[in-house]
C-alpha cells in the first residue's frame, strides 16, 4: 500500500478485547494497523471504501483506557478503537503545522500556545524543566524556547526551515509517548501563534 503519510504510534482495542500496541499508517487507499499483542503480531487493513465512517468517540463504549479514541466502523463489522499515543498534544500541532506549511515550504519560526488548566501550570513547568523529547542536536533547529505566561505554555521553534524540522520531530516515537504526559494538563487544543511584527539586522516588516 502506498503510504501518504509517516507512521503514528497507536494502541488499539480488538472486537474481542484484546489491546495491541503498534502503528497506525495512513495510505492512498486505505489504513493499516500493525502491533503486537502478548508477543502475537496482529495486523489489521481497512480499505475507506469499505468504512461506514470514522469518529472521535469521547464518552462510554468509544473510551479507549478511559481516554477519548478514534472509532473506525467497517461495513458490516464491530468497530475497532484506535488512540495515537500523545493525540492530546501532537495530533493538534500536527493539524496546525500543516495548514501552515501547506502555505510556505521555508518558515524560519512558529510559535504555538497551549493553554494549560489553571492547576496544571506547575506540573506543565516541572515537564519543561525535563527538556524537550528529542535531541536538540539531530534537528536543524537553530533555536527551541518554551515560554509560561499565564495559563498558556507557549513553544518557539527557530531554524532556516522550522516546517520541515518539527515534521522530523513528529516522525519521533519518542515525542508522541512524551507528549502522552501533557494530555492532563490542556485546556484546549493548541494554536498557532499570529506573527504581527518581525525584526531582523537587514530590516524589519509586518
């Protein structure tokens, strides 16, 4: 199957009952799911042609662990509940990096505020005291800030191309098993921050 897009660390929940741990990759034609379950390799396609539909679910039977899960409903068939590891954080920033980069190939800085419930700050600073889930010196990032105002825990990515280094960053396991740590804390989904003013040695713009 041609793939569209990278891979994405999920646990998903059989018919029967049975969790497995894999990926979830999305193609031209259909979705694959691949993991295992008790040392047992389990793989599951689902052609969209043959899919009444797929939903977030977010309260009783859709629950995956209790948490909210994409819900994929084959023809004829029980439905299978899929949750990307992370979706808190990274599914959000994942859909906001690609509005953005669909505009520009090249962009030198994004920031992205994510608004915090207001007696998680201390545990969202205590996160960011750890460092970011991912080497600093394997990206061609230039500069990584994060920010804590308010209520709001703002993420600032610099570098010649900033797109392409936090598509790399979201290719990492590591980030969305990382990100599973911030699901708690939001109080909101994640948004890109409007750059209004921008200054530079050789000049300055709006």
């Amino acid at each position: 199957m041609a793939s569209v897009a990278t891979s994405y660390p999920v646990r998903w929940l059989e018919p029967d009952g049975q969790s497995v741990t894999g990926q979830l990759t999305p193609g031209l034609d259909a979705v694959e799911l691949d993991g295992r379950s008790d040392g047992r390799i389990v793989q599951r396609t689902f052609a969209y042609r043959d899919l009444d539909g797929v939903r977030i679910g977010r309260a009783g039977p859709d629950l995956l662990a209790g948490r909210p899960a994409l819900v994929v409903k084959p023809h004829g068939a029980p439905s299978v509940l899929v949750r990307p590891l992370g979706m808190g954080l990274l599914v959000e920033l994942a859909d906001l990096l690609a509005d953005l980069c669909a505009k520009s190939e090249t962009v030198e800085q994004i920031a992205v505020i994510v608004p915090l419930k207001p007696q998680a700050v201390d545990a969202a600073r205590a996160l960011i005291a750890e460092g970011p889930p991912f080497d600093l010196a394997d990206k061609s990032l230039e500069r990584h800030e994060v920010f804590i105002a308010g209520n709001q825990a703002i993420f600032v990515f610099s570098g010649a191309d900033a797109c392409e280094s936090i598509r790399r960053i979201l290719r990492d396991a590591t980030v969305w098993s990382a990100a599973d740590r911030w699901e708690d804390l939001l109080a909101g989904p994640p948004r890109l921050a409007e750059a209004s003013f921008a200054w530079a040695q050789n000049g300055c713009s709006r």
